[in-house]
C-alpha cells in the first residue's frame, strides 16, 4: 500500500459524509444533473532546481495518475457498504475499473517556456510535460457520458487545487424570459488550497431595478469555523496507521488499474516522442487550453449545442457573497 496525502485532506475527507449524508445530492450526482466535472492542481513556480528530478517522471505521474486519479474517485464511486477502508477501496477500484485506458487525443500536453534552463536537466530537448489536462469518461449507469477532466501544471498564473462540478443547464428557461440568454453555469466547488471551502454558485438578481442574473456565491470556509481543530494531512495519515485505518491508503488492485489507464499515454510521450505545447512562465497554461476545453468538455448527449466550459468561468466576474 501506499499513501496519498491528497485524500487525508479535510476537504477530500468531507466528500463522504457531504455526499451520503445529505439527501439532497444523491438524486443529483448523476447524468441527468451534471454537464462535467473539472479537478485542478495548479503551482504557479516551477522545477525550481529540481529539474533532474522532474525530468524522469513528468506531471502526470507526479500529480494526476495519483493525486487528482484519487480525488476522482471518491468524488464518483457508488455508496460503500460500510466506512471501513475495504468499502471504500472497493468501490473507488470499482471507478476505475470503469474507466478506459487514456488516449492521446483526449489529452493537452504543456511545457513552460525556460523549463530547461534548469542545470539539472541534462537532456535540453525534452518533451517531459510540465502541464497536462485530460479527459476521462466513467463508464457506469451514473455517469454515462459526463466528462471528468484532471489539469494540472507548474509555472502557472495561480496557486489552487479544488473540484468543481458544473450542473446542467435548467429545463425551465421560459420562466426566466429573456434572462435566459445570461444564465451562469451553477456549480459546487471544493476549494482545498489556498483556504480551504466549500461553495455553491447560483444564479440570483441583481439587486437593484435590473432583473438581470449574476453569480451568488454560498461559500463555507473552513477558517472561519469557531475552535477548529484542523491537523495536516500526513499527521491525519500517521493517526490513521495507528489506529490501523486504511480508507486513506491506495490497495494494490487501485494501483495497478490507474497504472493501466495512464500507461499507454506515459508510452505515448516516452517512446513514440509526443511533444507538449509550449507556455509562458505564469499563464494559465498553453494557448490551446480554451479551445481544447471547449472542444472536449460538454457531456457526450449535449454536444450538439450544449454547453462548454470555459477556463474564464472558473473565476465568475460577478460574484455576491450570500
């Protein structure tokens, strides 16, 4: 077994008690409410003189086919028969033995400009991706067609790692007349760096004499809750061993499955020479990314004039802190 820091995190902890134990969202989390779902980890430094290190293993082994693949699947699985660690690795192998091997065409690669000015990195023409988005389907009843996309990069314009689930558009537009048109995606974010929280982006009026819609944001930060008791997420793994708790702790079937859906892309790029897109320094990341997001991301019955996620709906213009 190995551990991942990323699931001991209090948010990600969250996700199973948010998720069963409040009614409201089973008949949500499906297909039928949900256009796609987008899990990000973004560093805005890079290598840092650890190039050389980088170098042999690239961003998809260091933060997706782990990390990010983790998150993924407890955000997704099917209600575990128990909360001991054998439930919940059953039913998060369950996910990702649903789950295709990556292909290459639903994959956008990126290298930063100045990656190997780096003097630890010996090999100067290396294609070893520094960014990477990729587009996953799950294939069970629940989610059938909805697009699960994992990004993550260094050298980017911002510190941040949270999921977002974007809902589908309603089905009730003429109630709304013509505010119809300026609607905003509804969407549930978990924020776990920096401050860690939950949010809730719905569509409210405007106050005031216009009728038009903005963003409300119903936001719970986790900061903010009196006499909070918060330990990082290695001393909750370290209680965990003591307490001999293993739902945080990856099996040898999960570990063996993700490496087969990642390694035909890991082969891809380390033997057949796939490039990645150059980057600037402190961007969001290629300039292919809004194109790609929009070509990939609608769920697979709307992308006949469904809606699309764009990389500038992640930070709403308009916001109103409810």
């Amino acid at each position: 077994m190995i551990t991942l820091s990323s699931i001991s995190k209090e948010v990600v902890q969250n996700l199973l008690l948010f998720r069963f134990g409040n009614s409201c969202w089973e008949h949500m989390w499906n297909r039928n409410a949900i256009e796609s779902v987008t899990l990000t980890f973004k560093e805005p430094f890079g290598t840092e003189g650890r190039g050389g290190y980088f170098d042999n293993y690239g961003i998809i082994r260091d933060v997706l086919q782990n990390h990010l693949l983790q998150v993924l699947t407890v955000l997704a699985m099917e209600p575990p028969a128990g909360d001991d660690g054998d439930s919940i690795r059953n039913c998060k192998t369950e996910i990702l033995n649903n789950m295709d091997p990556i292909h290459p065409d639903d994959v956008l690669l990126g290298q930063y400009d100045g990656y190997t000015d780096d003097p630890t990195i010996e090999d100067k023409n290396t294609n070893c991706p520094t960014y990477a988005a990729i587009r996953c389907w799950i294939n069970t009843p629940r989610w059938e067609g909805v697009p699960f996309v994992m990004q993550a990069g260094k050298a980017l314009d911002e510190k941040l790692v949270e999921v977002r689930v974007r809902f589908r558009a309603p089905k009730t537009l003429s109630s709304v007349g013509q505010s119809a048109k300026k609607l905003h995606t509804n969407e549930l974010v978990f924020r776990l760096q920096p401050n860690p929280s939950l949010e809730m982006h719905t569509n409210i009026k405007t106050p005031g004499l216009s009728s038009h819609p903005m963003v409300g944001v119903m936001k719970m930060n986790y900061e903010e809750i009196p006499n909070l008791s918060n330990p990082d997420a290695y001393t909750r793994l370290l209680l965990d061993v003591m307490r001999g708790k293993q739902g945080s702790f990856v099996r040898d079937d999960e570990l063996r499955r993700s490496w087969e859906i990642f390694t035909p892309l890991l082969h891809a790029i380390e033997r057949d020479g796939l490039r990645p897109k150059s980057y600037k320094y402190g961007s969001k990341g290629p300039e292919e990314l809004q194109s790609w997001f929009e070509d990939k991301c609608k769920s697979r019955d709307s992308q006949n004039g469904g809606t699309s996620i764009s990389i500038n709906s992640i930070q709403p213009l308009m916001r109103a802190s409810l």
